[in-house]
C-alpha cells in the first residue's frame, strides 16, 4: 500500500502543507498549498481560530501527519559519551542533566540517538545526538492543529526535515569530506545547520531574516507593501538601487553564514566540500545562490585552502518528483516548500 505523508510546515509568516505519497522512484505530491499567519495584530483566539480552519481544510485527510518546530527553539547537541547500553545514557541524562541541555528538566522535552560511527573527531567512546525543546513551543503547537481537529504523530525540527527532504530527492553528494550545510531563510531569522555524515553537528541562529531586507528597501522611501513586491519581483537581477539595497541588507547575514562555516571547517579539517543549501521563502530571492557562492568563494576558499569552491546549487525539480494528475502551479512547488516535503517524508525515512 502506498505510504501517505502530510507534512505541516508552521512558520512564522506561512503555513504550507503538502500531502505525498512515495513510489519507488521518487514520491508523487498529490496536493500543496499555503496560507499567510495572520499577523499578532490580530486577536490571539481568532488568529488561533483562522489557522485551525486552514489546517482543516489542508491537512484532515488520511495520511502520517508531521509538524514543524523552528530550530531556533531547539537545542541539538553531539554530545561524546563512554562507550555504553542505551539503557544506561537515560540515568546518566539524568544524573547530569544540567551538563547537556540549558532547559530545566520539568520543562523540557527530550529525545536522542546514538550515532553509528563517530561524526567529528573522537573515535573512542560513543557520540549522542541530544535533541531538546521546551514542552510550551511544543503544547503551542499542538493547540493550534487541534483547533485543526489534526491528530499530530510527529513533531520534528524544520531543518532536518528539510534536510531529509533534500536528501531523499536526490540533492546531497554523498562523496568523502562532504558536510552539508542547510541555511532557512526565514522570515525575522536564519538559521545555518551544519550536517556532517547525516548529524546536524552544528546549528545557529542569524537575527537576518526576509523581513529585513523589504525593511531596508522601504528604508528607501517605497512603502513596506512596494518594498516587498520590489523585493520579490526584482531580487539581486538587474543592477541598479534596488539590488544595491538588498545587498547591503544581506551583509550580515552573509558574513554571519561565512563565519559559522569557518569556524566548522577549522574545527574539523577532513571536511573539505561544505555545500550550502538555500531553504525557506528568502531562498527565492533571485539571484542570492550566485551572490552567496561568490562571497564564500571570496572569502573561504583560498583562506581555507578548500579542494573546491563552494557550492551553492539551486534546485530544479527532478523526475523523481512527480505530481497527481490535474494539479497545476507544478513551479510553485520550490525551495520554500522543502521543510514541508520532508516532514511529510517522516514515515519514509523511520521505515
Ligand atoms: N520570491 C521571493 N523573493 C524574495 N523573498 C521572498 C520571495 N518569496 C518569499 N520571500 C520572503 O521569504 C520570507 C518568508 O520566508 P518563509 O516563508 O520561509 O518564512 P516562515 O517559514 O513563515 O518563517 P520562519 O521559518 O522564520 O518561522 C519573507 O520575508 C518573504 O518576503
Ligand atoms: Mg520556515
């Protein structure tokens, strides 16, 4: 029987769902969409009201149902611990709790995984992936998809799920020395996750989001709806102030990615190949995967002595993608929907 997955992508701006099925060569969508989160302006119960009705409508349907969480509000951690059962790393979790997870215990929610082969360094011992949310995000989203009338199986972290999604539809060069490096572009943030041999072995917040690029442009003298159809129509394309604008506003962000992967590269040499990966809505900024590869080019290559330049690939949809017959938009199905897609693919990957 076919596997459904429905994938709920909660951000801060938009929620997007995507129900898919998996076939033996890739995975059919059989239906997607999204709505804008009304903003805070609006009362909490009616804004809470007007998502659950959303939900409803998109994601009460048959099928294992994922839901998103902003790494932002996660702790993951590799943490190196004696060679050991499973059964013991649960009491020494709780003799020294304090020492891996910065969330008190009664307010935490914790799940781990010992990882096969050691990721970084150590070879002696073992190393455990610590992954910790604090249980009000968690009971805050699962209020928002009861008012769905949704039955939730999973909660999992955005970026893995959208780094399963890349992975399952073929995107990561699995060669030696490859860490893989999803970068969110979000709405108020970013958030850079490195990947080493599947592990997110490092994650990070960057306080420049989408927002803030349509701010700098309105800065201007265009009003904030302009600023943002400027933002989206335009992008990085033509020369001119618009793109001048946007660049100066991506500054930060770029020079806060660059020193993450600096820092990951110096730590851990036998990496050599950090492909970085676009998600998010601010991925669709045109021509950011150009100008982000040439800035990194710039600025790590050489510094690093790095075997290649680093990539910065722009995703095309392959034919491993496929959509049910009669749906449309094929091309509104993108980097923004990845999070989305790998949520969905839950089921698949706990096969
Ligand atoms: N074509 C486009 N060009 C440039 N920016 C875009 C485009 N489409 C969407 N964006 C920007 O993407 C940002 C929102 O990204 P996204 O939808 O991934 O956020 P979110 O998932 O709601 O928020 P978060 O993940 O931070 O909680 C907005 O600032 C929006 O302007
Ligand atoms: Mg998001």
């Amino acid at each position: 029987m076919a596997r459904v997955g429905i994938g709920v992508d909660l951000g801060s701006s938009t929620l997007r769902t995507v129900r898919l099925k998996t076939i033996r060569n890739g995975l059919v969508v059989l239906d997607y969409g999204n709505f804008p989160v009304p903003s805070e302006d609006v009362n909490e119960d009616k804004r809470l009201k007007m998502m659950g009705r959303e939900l409803r409508k998109r994601a009460r349907k048959r099928g294992h149902l994922a839901v998103s969480l902003n790494s932002q509000s996660v702790i993951m951690r590799l943490a190196s611990f004696p060679k050991m059962k499973k059964s013991e790393i649960e009491s020494v979790l709780k003799w020294e709790w304090d020492k891996y997870v910065p969330i008190p215990r009664d307010e935490a929610i914790l799940d781990y995984h010992v990882v096969d082969e050691p990721i970084l360094g150590e070879s002696e011992g073992m190393q455990v992936l610590l992954i910790a949310a604090k249980k009000s995000d968690v009971v805050e989203l699962l209020r928002i998809t009861r008012l769905g009338g949704l039955r939730v199986k999973t909660v999992d972290v955005d970026s893995l799920a959208a780094f399963r999604a890349l992975d399952f539809l073929g995107y990561l060069d699995s060669g030696i020395g490859q860490a893989h490096t999803v970068i969110d572009l979000g709405l108020n943030s970013s958030r850079v996750s490195i990947f080493a041999k599947d592990v997110p072995v490092m994650t990070r917040g960057i306080s420049t989001g989408g927002m803030d690029l349509t701010r700098h442009l309105a800065g201007q003298g265009y009003d904030l709806e302009e600023a943002e159809s400027l933002k989206c129509y335009k992008g990085l394309s033509e020369d001119g102030k618009v793109r001048s604008v946007l660049l100066e506003a991506l500054e930060d962000l770029f020079f806060e990615i660059g020193k993450s992967l600096e820092f990951f590269l110096l730590k851990n040499r036998e990496y050599r190949t950090p492909n970085v990966y676009l998600v998010g809505g601010g991925s669709l900024l045109k021509g950011i995967h150009e100008e982000l590869r040439e800035y990194l080019d710039r600025q790590l290559v050489q510094r690093l002595s790095l075997d290649y330049g680093i990539l910065v690939p722009q995703f095309k949809w392959g034919s491993n993608v496929r959509f049910a017959k009669g749906k449309r938009h094929r091309d509104m199905v993108s980097s923004d929907y990845l999070t989305a897609i790998g949520l969905a693919l839950w089921k698949e990957a706990d096969r």
